[in-house]
C-alpha cells in the first residue's frame, strides 16, 4: 500500500500537518496501514490553555512536576548550604558481571528509552534502560551540538536492579558529571567537550566552562544523543555503544507564533500562545550582555503567557554606538504600552521580569507615570544604575565610569560583585522603591559572584517594609546558585568570556552544578505560580 499524504496529530489535537516523504521515511516504523496514520508517541501532549471565564481569558497548567521534586528555596544558615535529602533506590553491591556474557540468541538485545522524545525545556524527561544483566555497572552518556558548532557532553555512572533495569527517576548515579539521585542530571550538567572554541580553562587543576549555552533559533530543538556505555567508564575512554537514543529540547512549543517588532523605535520579539487570547502577557529584560535574547520569552509563550523580549543595548536597530545605552524612560515605557494595547494582550494583566540589569530596568520601569504592572520578577539584580541611560531630553543621564570596584582572583577572572552593592551605584539613579506599586518577586543566588544580590535584596526588603509595602515582596534565596538563574535543567557556566568594551573578559557569575540546577527547577516553578496568582486569578 502506498501512502500518499500522512498525517501527524499535533500534541495539541488541532490541525493535522502534512509531512513530506522525509519526514514519512522517519516515522514509517510507526505508521497503522489501516488507518492511514502516523502515531508518533514520541511526545506527551502539552497543557492546552482552559478559560478563566465570562472574558475568555485562558490559562494553562503548570509546568509538569513529575518525579522527585526540587529542593526548595531556604534561606542561609549558621551550618552553611543546607542540602536537599533523597532517598534513592538501595543498591546491592555492583556485579563484575560482563554485558557480552549475557547475551545470547535469546536474550533481547539492550533498550534505551526517553518518555517522551520531544519535550519542552522545563519539562522533564524519564530515561530508562532494560535488558540488561542484574546488578551491572553501566555508564549513561549524552552529547548535543550547540548552535555554535560546540560539543556539549555529559556523563553518570549507575548499576542496574536485580532485573536488569535502570531508571533516572529511582536510581542515583555513582559517579560522572554528577552523583545522586537527579532525574535530569544528564541534561543540566552538560558541558563543553575538552578541546572545543575556548570550551574549558584549567583552574587548580579544574576545568571550569568558559562558554555560555544560549539558544538564538527558537523553531529548531536542541537534539541531545543519549548513549549506554558498558561499566563505569569516562567518555574519552567509551567502548562500543551498547543502546542509544535521542531527545529533542524545545523552548518554543507548536502553535506559539514568533513576531519580530520594528516599530517606534521599539525593537524586540513578542512571542504569542496559540489560541485566540486575550493572554497575559510578560515584558522580558536581560542584562548588560545586551543584544535580543529570546528563549525565556518563547518558553513563556509555551506556558500560556504573551511575551516580548525586549532589546535596549548592543543590538544593531537600536540608534548611537553599540557600547553605551542610547534608551531611556520613553523607550521602555513605550515596550510596556506596546505590550498592554496589543489585541490579544490582557491590558490589565502585564508583569515585567528582569535579570542583572534588567532588575533595575523592570523597578525602574513600575515606578514612571502612566505604567502600572501586575507584578514584578527580579533575579539578581540591582536597584540602582550602573551605567549611564538616556534622559527625557534624549542626553546622557550623569555617568562616570568607575572601575575602583572591579575585583579579579587569582586566576585573572573579573569579579563585577561590588559595582552594583546599593553603596557603590550612583546615588541619584537608584528606584524610588516606595513607588513600586505591584507584587515583586526577588530571586537570589546566595553565590552571585556578579551583582550583591543580597544587599539589593535587603535594601529593597528595608525600603518596602518602611513605607507599609512589606506585603508586596516575595524573597527566594538559593544557596549555592550563581548569577545566571535560567529556565530549568539548562547547564550553568560558573566563568565565561563576556565582552566589556573594547575587551573581552574572563567573568566569574557564581554557581556550583547541582545546587544552581536545583535552584532553577525550584525557582521557574514558583514563579510561575506567582505569574498564575497576579496574573490570572481574580485580583489581576
């Protein structure tokens, strides 16, 4: 039988697609002759948007919780890092058992499995292997190739049951790019391959990751290999690959539509839910790295939520030189009424997140006449300027670059933590913090080696609870996170090359694998269910 037009069944159950004869020649395992279709159970059905009323205002489920839950935000201790408890799956003492013993002609051959095989990036992913001899040391691998063309690569090392199975969910790794029971530990512990573009620098005899992992594509997935690798072994030692399979990372869902905005000066990216709308709707402000960074807003417009990630620095439609902000007031007021007049925007409904800089952008922004946000999300960032904006009569606001507060280790990295401390910015640029008029969520790593998070966090605590607005703030403190707290189970870069102008310098942002990966899953959940509560419930 010849099948002229299959049809794949999108995960949200709207319209069908047509493949063409590449896309067929894949699926073709998976094809019913009978019914002329393509199944392709490679992916769970994302949560469709449900109406919040008489105003058809949609929402969408929380981001997927399961397995073992993340470690919660606590605050610091006298006892230093509190440390999250798991309880693993016990282990009996590993076999010497041989896998090339256990075969046989009877025996099925081993089998890696990923449930689903495409997924969202927040989402997380089950992988398991079965077939296997009972009690075997055995070694998980995975690789992805970044935009950029680097080898990213991970590994763990595990011992199957007393059936020959294994499970990322109960079991806990013994060894490898990270230990114990992590579900997704092979996705954000990735990092850059030994010998790639200025992948890794030698510290005290440790190779630290020198580059960031930023996605710039949002319609292709990041495709990670994941390999079963016979005993305990390192990646560059690997024997024959025993199973295999491969997963797709997606930050933008099917069905959300990706707008490039070039208009009154504004220059950005809206990301829209599918569905008619009207949604609510988030303004998404980076730091100082500048240029347009779009992944967060995609993956926002995943979770039901509007999202234009906004451009202020470094990108070239904005006016002036690319080393110096050439934006003010009336640009960033003019992104937030842009957002709140669009069509299928909830004019009453729209936050503003922010991190480094883009925290005090986003305070900034809620205090200007004329602007009244939902709510605020700042991670790690200050409350003051420190760097020079554009002022109402378009000049440059007073600005003097001091470097006094630059700090650099012994190991030549830059260190930018005391800049931004509420003593060290100018004194005239910082937020009038009693005229923040909305819910502010404020999210710190406790080893934020880049901004004092937690002074600007204080200061802003002291400055709320002076004027009778204590109520307004939600604190999150994560021990052991650096700086750059993302979406969740996306690796972290604790040093990277960042450029400074005219120079690129090693920068030390702060993190340690496990702890800041724990802070990305717990704070992403949280925040989203602060969103679900100003956003969406009936105060909003």
């Amino acid at each position: 039988m010849t099948l002229v037009h299959p049809v794949y069944i999108s995960p949200f159950n709207t319209h069908p697609l047509l493949l063409g004869q590449d896309l067929l020649n894949r699926f073709k395992p998976l094809i019913d002759y009978q019914r002329l279709k393509i199944w392709t159970q490679v992916r769970e059905p994302l949560p469709i948007p449900r109406p919040l009323g008489e105003n058809h205002r949609y929402s969408i489920d929380a981001p997927p919780t399961n397995g073992p839950q993340p470690a919660a935000a606590q605050p610091e201790t006298d006892q230093g890092t509190p440390t999250t408890a798991r309880t693993p799956r016990a282990r009996p003492p590993t076999s010497t058992g041989v896998l090339a013993r256990h075969s046989s002609s009877s025996s099925p051959a081993p089998l890696l499995t990923s449930d689903p095989r495409r997924a969202l990036i927040d989402e997380r992913i089950r992988i398991g292997a079965r077939f296997l001899p009972p009690l075997a040391p055995v070694t998980l691998q995975t690789q992805m190739v970044s935009e950029d063309g680097d080898l990213w690569t991970s590994h763990a090392h595990y011992t199957t049951d007393a059936h020959g199975a294994l499970s990322l969910c109960t079991d806990a790794s013994v060894g490898g790019s990270f230990v114990g029971l992590e579900p997704m530990g092979l996705f954000w512990s990735l990092q850059p391959a030994p010998g790639g573009r200025e992948g890794l620098r030698q510290v005290k005899n440790i190779l630290l990751p020198t580059v960031k992992l930023r996605k710039q594509n949002m319609q292709t997935p990041y495709v990670c290999d994941v390999s079963l690798l016979e005993g305990h072994v390192s990646p560059e030692l690997r024997g024959p690959v025993l199973a295999s399979v491969s997963t797709e990372r997606w930050y933008m869902a099917p069905g959300v539509t990706r707008h490039d905005v070039r208009q009154n000066g504004l220059v950005g990216t809206l990301f829209l839910p599918p569905g008619p709308g009207p949604f609510p709707a988030m303004l998404d402000l980076w730091g100082m790295g500048g240029g347009l960074v779009e992944y967060r807003s995609a993956l926002l417009a995943s979770r039901g939520y509007a999202s234009f990630a906004l451009a202020y620095f470094r990108h070239k439609d904005l006016p002036g030189p690319l080393t110096t902000i050439n934006v003010g007031n009336a640009y960033f007021k003019g992104a937030f009424q842009f957002l709140q007049d669009h069509e299928k925007v909830c004019g009453d409904r729209v936050g503003i997140l922010g991190l480094s800089y883009g925290v005090y952008l986003a305070l900034r922004i809620s205090t200007l006449p004329g602007v009244k946000p939902s709510c605020l999300i700042c991670i790690n960032g200050p409350i003051g300027s420190t760097t020079a904006l554009i002022d109402d009569g378009g000049k440059p606001e007073p600005f003097e670059i001091n470097r006094t507060h630059w700090k650099v280790n012994a190991e030549g990295h830059y260190m930018f933590k005391e800049v931004s401390h509420p003593d060290n910015v100018l004194q005239s640029s910082k937020v009038k913090i009693e005229e923040i008029p909305c819910p502010v969520m404020y999210i710190e790593g406790k080893d934020d080696t880049n901004s004092n998070s937690a002074a600007n966090a204080d200061t802003l605590e002291r400055s709320l609870k002076a004027c009778g607005k204590g109520h307004l703030l939600t604190r999150l403190s994560y021990p052991g996170a650096g700086h750059l707290i993302e979406p969740p189970f996306s690796p972290n870069a604790r040093i990277s090359l960042w450029s400074v102008k005219p120079e690129k310098l090693f920068t030390v942002w702060g993190g340690h694998l496990a702890p800041h990966a724990a802070a990305q899953e717990d704070s992403w959940r949280k925040m989203h269910q602060f969103m679900e509560r100003h956003l969406r419930g009936e105060r909003a």
